[in-house]
C-alpha cells in the first residue's frame, strides 16, 4: 500500500491532485481520506476490505499511522507560521463549506467580525490538534520519506522524482520507442475506461511511470495553471491558492503573534528544524 500523509494548509490540494494523477494513470486504486471516521479509525483493515492500493491522509495524525503493515508513504509538513497565516485567509475566504466539515461556516462569521490580527490569533487557537500531530509524529520512520512543503513548491520537478522513485512508482530504464508505442497503448485504455466506467484488462500494463510523463503530470499542476495564470509570489487573498511562496507569515505576523506562537509552538518549530531556538520575531 502506497500513502500520501499531509496536513491542512500544507500545499495537500495541490499534492493530491499530482499523487491521484498518477494513480489513475496506473490504474491504482485510489481514496482520500481527510478525517479518520472515513476510514473508521483503522486504515489498514479499511484499505483491506476497499481494497485499495493508494491512500492520501492528509489531515494525518500518527496513531492511525502507528498500526499499519507492508507499505511506504511520503509526508509533508510546512512553517507551521505559514500554515496559521494559510489557514486565516482560506477559512476566510476560500474553504468550502460542506458536510465534512459544516463547523466552517460558524468560524467564517467569526472571522468576519474580527479584525485580521484577532482573527489570525484565532487561527493559531484552532490549530492546536494539527501541530500537535506535526509535534508527535514519528519522523524517523523508514518506510516514510519526510517531505517539506517549501521544497516541493519550490522545487517540483526534482522532488516529486524523488517521492515517487521513494514509492517505487517512477520507472528508471530507457524510454526506448517500444516502451513508448506500449505505453500510449495502455494510456489510450485507461481512456476508454474512464469514459466506459468499466475496467479492461490489459496484460503487460505497466507499474511505472517514465520520468518525462511524471514531470508532465507535475506541469499540468503548476501553481500558474491552478491559480488561473497568475504567478507564484501574485496574491489573490481569496483564492485556495493564494500566493504560493514560503516566509509569508513575516508580512502578517505582530508582535502579539510571535509572543503566542513562541509560547505554544516553539517547540514544533524547533522539532521540524524550521527554528532553533534561539529566536526568531
């Protein structure tokens, strides 16, 4: 069982959509999972009885983690001071109320009433579970390949080859012309059976994917295509992808907001080596 394990505000969205991309391509069975009772609070016997070969947690917390057998997984953290500032405008603005989690809509008229600098202290309140899964989370896991966000976004192309030769799912031989011819055929298949609905057996489909293609796919999620051409660094407060650069918090953050950050989340900053210690407002 491959995973994807991320965090809310942690380019997840983003991530999902490349890692699901590449499934489909190899016809892996794929689900995301952002609250445990999708899963019923046991994800190896759910990915079991759904038989399943792809999962991306991405609210993910490790004593779900902690019970799983035969697999590998990718995880991605960010500054937990971006993931505040992130969160402030997507709860504002941009995060879409629905079933999962109807909560949003009471918190969106919160934020609405307060200022920016009460709000965004709000934020730093309501994220207290979501660091402490960053705080508690095992990052000496072999089968995990600990990821930061602000390489991924700022670096793709290198680094999804990296998480997904880590996966196994990155195919390293030469793209010889037969290889090609093959896997255009099984690409044409997968086509057919989107549109169909049904699955076609296909011998010899391949397991892999050649590097060209994985970069493709990384390309056809690029941050300008996602924001409707705006470039990375532009800011659109009320889009889900609303900058795309890391350090952002340094243009938001006020003295009250390091004095409370320093206060509650010192510690993860300094565990996820993002500070060390020796101050940072």
């Amino acid at each position: 069982m491959l995973l994807f394990f991320g965090h809310h505000r942690c380019a997840s969205s983003w991530i999902n959509d490349i890692f699901g991309a590449v499934s489909r391509e190899l016809r892996l069975r794929y689900l995301t999972a952002h609250h445990p009772r999708i899963f019923d609070n046991d994800l190896q016997r759910f990915a079991e009885q759904q038989s399943l070969d792809v999962i991306a947690y991405t609210n993910a917390d490790y004593q779900y983690v902690e019970r799983l057998r035969d697999f590998r997984a990718f995880h991605v953290v960010r500054d937990p001071r971006d993931v505040s500032v992130s969160a402030y405008f997507s709860h504002l603005y941009s995060h879409r109320v629905d079933q999962e989690w109807p909560e949003l809509e009471d918190r969106r008229r919160e934020l609405q009433e307060l200022g920016k600098d009460e709000g965004l202290l709000r934020e730093m309140e309501g994220l207290s579970w979501e660091f402490k899964c960053m705080r508690d989370w095992n990052y000496a896991h072999p089968h995990i390949l600990e990821v930061k966000a602000e390489k991924l976004t700022e670096n793709p192309y290198n680094h999804f080859l990296e998480v997904f030769r880590f996966l196994g799912l990155l195919d390293e031989q030469r793209f010889s012309l037969t290889r090609r011819m093959v896997y255009t055929l099984c690409r044409g298949v997968r086509a057919a059976e989107s549109l169909g609905g049904g699955r076609i057996s296909l011998p010899g489909a391949p397991k892999r994917l050649p590097a060209e293609r994985i970069l493709g796919i990384v390309w056809e999620n690029d941050f300008s295509r996602k924001a409707g051409g705006r470039e990375r660094g532009r800011e659109e407060p009320r889009s889900h992808y609303r900058k795309g650069v890391s350090g952002d918090w340094r243009n938001h953050f006020k003295a009250q907001h390091v004095a409370y950050f320093e206060e509650h989340y010192g510690d993860v900053l300094q565990k996820l080596s993002y500070e060390d210690g020796s101050g940072w407002g």
